[in-house]
C-alpha cells in the first residue's frame, strides 16, 4: 500500500503496518494494531505522523499472529495521541494462556492516570536520556533539528524537575548487524517446510528475504544473541539513572516509491540500516518504545521521536509522550495532500 502524502512524489507509509498508520493518519479509524518486530508499529507510526506503541516483549499476547521473528514478535497499537493509544494498549496488555510468551507481569491501566491530571505534570521529574554521539547525528537534517528542538523543550522544564542527560550506550552502532542476524534467521525456520515444497507461492523478494536467512550458519545466529544480550545489559545499566531514552524514530521521512537508498547527513545509506537504526535499540532488548509526532519536514512529511522506557513500564514511555503533547502542537499538524 502507498500513501500520497506530498505532491512530490507517491511515497511510501513504512512498514509492515503501514495500512494501519495510514488508517489512523487518514481518520479512518481511530486507533489499530499492528505487529513490530524490527519496527513495524514504531516506523508507521513515524511517517505516517500519529503516536505508535511497541510493548515489552511478553506484555500483549501474540495468539492468532502469524511468526515472523519470535523472539522479538509484539503487537502494538497505533492512535493519533499517546493518551488514545495508552487506551487500546491498556485493552490488550496482560497475560494469555492462548500465548506461553505472554508473561504474569501485574497490568496497571496507564490510560486514566493520563486523564486524571495534567499532562504536562508527567513530565515534572522525568529523566531524559539521549544518546548524543549516536542520536543527534546521521539523519536528515529536518529529522535531528527537531529531535534537538524536542529536547530543548524538555530541557526547559527542569525548573519543574525535568532533566535531559547524555549517556553512552556500548555496541548501539553494530546493533543493526546483529538484528539482521536474527531478523533473516528466525522468519526463514518459521517458513522452512513452505520454502521447501511451495517455493513459488512466494513473492520474488519475500523469498529472496527467507532464502538468505538460511545461509547464515547456527555460529553466526549464537553469536548474534550472545551480542543481543551483551547489549541489553550495557543499555540497562546506562539507562540505570533516566526513565525514557530519546531517539528519533526514523532518520528519514518517508521516501519516493521506489527508493533504494537515502541521503542523510554524512551521506547516502541503506534503506535497511536506516529503517532499524533507533527501533533495533527496543527490539533487541525487548523494551518498549513510542513513538510521537515532533514536526514536518521541508516538504510536509511527518517524523517521530522514540522514548524508550525500562521493559514492562509502559506507562512511563506513554505519560512522557503524553507530557510532550500537551506542551506541543506537532501531533494536531495533518501533511498537505495534493
């Protein structure tokens, strides 16, 4: 499905949730799910201008979901606001014994504690990490500016207790390498017997995808989840004294039909690598992230900033995304069709 959102050119609304975004963008419907692995709530939710969800792994039940990568497989719900999509969410979260991988964690409904105050108290005492040397640089220009501007903006609470710090995240810059381990590994076990004996029901580039999971070796699959969890304790420890990691969503707006690679600041690169740069911090170590509106770009096109909370502490992620919309307008900009 492709989204016109500029006269420029027909682009493309992400994925693989991307008719759900749209259907939110578009005020079709007024919340939907959809299904993130490597970010396919998150990346929708970005281009596509409207608030995404990505729960803890475990958090929603993933019953009645085809697997695609089944250790990073969540389902996620999409809204206009953070405050609608803390709704849905508080619907769909909690343990299922249709899903062995859904976990006993107690729920705690988020959607009326952000109706019951103000929003912007929620972010009286937030601690905002960011990582500088990673985040704020290689994107597009429109996408790290606002990111900046967003953080300015919560940086100018502190008199009310809220704190932007700068943290160091170990191995964040060789975490899309080790996804793609996983990402190929994983779906092409789930689709073994169907590539074997029905190889043709598959699109060419669907296929394509499965068959070079099945070229990495068992080696290389262990090594990736060796690194996975090497970086998850590295992230948990530096994110030990804040309470949301900031990043942006995608470090591009949403690109022509047809795009192979991006230009960003430092130059081109793949659409691969730039889809999973920020979401590949959530999904591999299993945290939950959402992601907001921050603005436009020079050609209209909407972009998201992620926070990242601790795992099972949605509430934290959904209240700071909360907090930021009541102090800003970019989640009511809607881009200029043609």
């Amino acid at each position: 499905m492709l989204s016109v959102l500029s006269a420029l050119s027909v682009r493309v609304p992400a994925g693989s949730s991307g008719g759900s975004g749209i259907a939110v963008a578009a005020g079709m419907v007024v919340a939907a799910l959809g299904t993130d692995t490597g970010g396919s709530v998150r990346l929708p939710a970005s281009v596509n201008g409207v608030s995404g969800l990505r729960p803890t792994i475990g958090r929603v039940s993933n019953a009645g979901v085809v697997p695609l990568a089944w250790t990073m497989d969540t389902v996620g719900p999409l809204a206009r606001t953070a405050a609608d999509t803390a709704v849905v969410h508080d619907a769909i979260a909690g343990w299922d014994q249709r899903d062995r991988t859904t976990r006993r964690e107690p729920v705690h409904p988020t959607a009326p504690s952000l109706q019951a105050v103000d929003p912007a108290t929620h972010l009286r005492g937030l601690r905002v990490g960011v990582i500088a040397d990673y985040a704020l640089v290689g994107n597009q220009p429109d996408v790290t500016a606002s990111v900046r501007a967003a953080l300015d903006a919560l940086d100018a609470l502190v008199a009310a207790g809220a704190v932007v710090t700068e943290i160091h995240v170990p191995g964040v810059d060789e975490l899309v390498d080790a996804q793609l381990v996983v990402d190929a590994v994983e779906p092409s076990a789930m689709h073994l017997d169907l590539l074997r004996t029905r190889p043709d029901d598959y699109g060419d580039d669907v296929r394509t995808h499965l068959e070079i999971g099945l070229r990495y070796s068992g080696v290389e699959y262990v090594q990736a989840q060796r690194f996975r969890a090497w970086f998850r304790d590295g992230l948990l420890e530096a994110m030990r004294d804040v309470d949301v990691l900031v990043t942006p969503t995608l470090p591009f707006t949403a690109l022509p039909h047809g795009a192979e690679s991006v230009e960003l600041d430092g130059g081109p690169a793949s659409l691969t690598a730039g889809n999973m740069r920020y979401t590949a911090i959530g999904s591999m170590a299993g945290l939950p992230g959402l992601s907001v509106p921050i603005g436009l770009d020079r050609d209209g096109l909407p972009f998201g900033m992620l926070l990242t909370s601790r795992a099972f502490d949605e509430t934290r992620a959904l209240a700071a995304g909360n907090g930021y919309q009541a102090i800003t307008s970019h989640h009511l900009l809607r881009p200029q069709l043609p």
